[in-house]
C-alpha cells in the first residue's frame, strides 16, 4: 500500500484567496489495478476538482515551491508546476477514461465534486498501465481547482489557462490551477 499526504501549493495567499487544501490518498495494487482512495479538505464547494497522477519516470519529481510563479501573478498554474510534479500520467475520473490526455485530464464531468463544506471522497479502482504502477512512488497526487473570486463557478475572470478543453475550448484558470500535492511513497 502507498500513501501520499496532500499539502497546499503554495500559492500567495492574497492571490489564492487563502486556499488551503490538504487531504490524504491511499492507492493499493492488486491484479494490475490500483485501488485510489482519496479525501481532500478545504476545495472550493459545490465544484469538480480534476485530479492525476503526475511525473515523469525518469526524472526526481516534486512538488511545485512559490518560486515556480514564472509570470509573477502569485499563482502556480499547471504549466509553472510542470518542471516540477512532470506531466499528466493518470487522471483520477469517476467514470469513463483515465489517461493523461486533455480527453481525460480536463473532462470536469467525469471528477469528483466537493461538497458544501468543501470536501471531497474519492474511489475508485483503475487500470494503470504497468510502466506506471510499478514507479508509484516516485509520483505525485495533484489536486486541482479554485473558485478565486468565490461566486460558485468556475469563470474566466481570473484569467484562461494555459490549457485548452479536450474539444480545444478555452478553460477558466480556476478550473485547472493546482491547489495540493503529495509524493506518492
């Protein structure tokens, strides 16, 4: 069994309206499958939060510090993380594929949703391909999502992505901004 302990990124506080996400994951490997259990605390309510398995394998993989923030906005957008966690291997859908491509990545439909109080449960079991399962631990569990302007949506007020939708439309920065990472060990 691998655990992995979700702390915040460590955006300014004044430019991520003080999010604070923490949360835990469990991933156990059974069959060439593996079991994600997952709970994260302080997400922004009522929304989906994409979440993946990022890095890359042959390369040290961490996560992001506030000195990623290449365009001096105070946040750490999913490209500025990149040299840090590596690129997307797995995402952690509900339903329907998994792959690290934007068909999967960025299908907001198919994450988990936080609840009112902004916390958020997540099960499932996945097949992994086995060049993955076998460098877990050398992984990371990135949580994404952050309603910065609080009004329940995510908009395009705080700006667009860097990252396009899987049918190549725009997508709200609050949508994909990563707000926690853990090692995956």
């Amino acid at each position: 069994m691998l655990r992995a302990d979700l702390q915040p990124v460590p955006h300014d506080p004044t430019a991520d309206a003080g999010s604070n996400v923490t949360g835990r994951a469990k991933l156990v490997i059974k069959d060439g499958q593996v079991r994600v259990s997952l709970k994260a605390n302080g997400l922004s309510p009522d929304l989906p939060h994409a979440m993946h398995i990022h890095g890359e394998l042959q390369a040290r993989n961490e996560c992001p510090s506030l000195a990623a923030d290449d365009n001096g906005d105070g946040l750490i957008d999913t490209l500025e993380g990149l040299p840090a966690y590596g690129p997307i291997d797995v995402s952690l859908t509900t339903s329907g594929g998994t792959s690290g491509e934007f068909s999967d990545a960025l299908a907001l439909d198919r994450f988990p949703v936080a609840d009112k109080n902004g916390t958020l449960r997540y099960k499932r079991t996945i097949a992994i391909p086995s060049e993955f399962i076998n460098a877990l631990d050398d992984l990371h569990i990135v949580v994404h999502g952050a309603d910065l302007n609080g009004n329940g949506a995510y908009d395009f007020e705080a700006g667009t992505s860097s990252l396009s939708g899987p049918v190549g439309a725009p997508v709200p920065l609050e949508a994909e901004l990563p707000v926690a990472c853990g090692t995956i060990g």
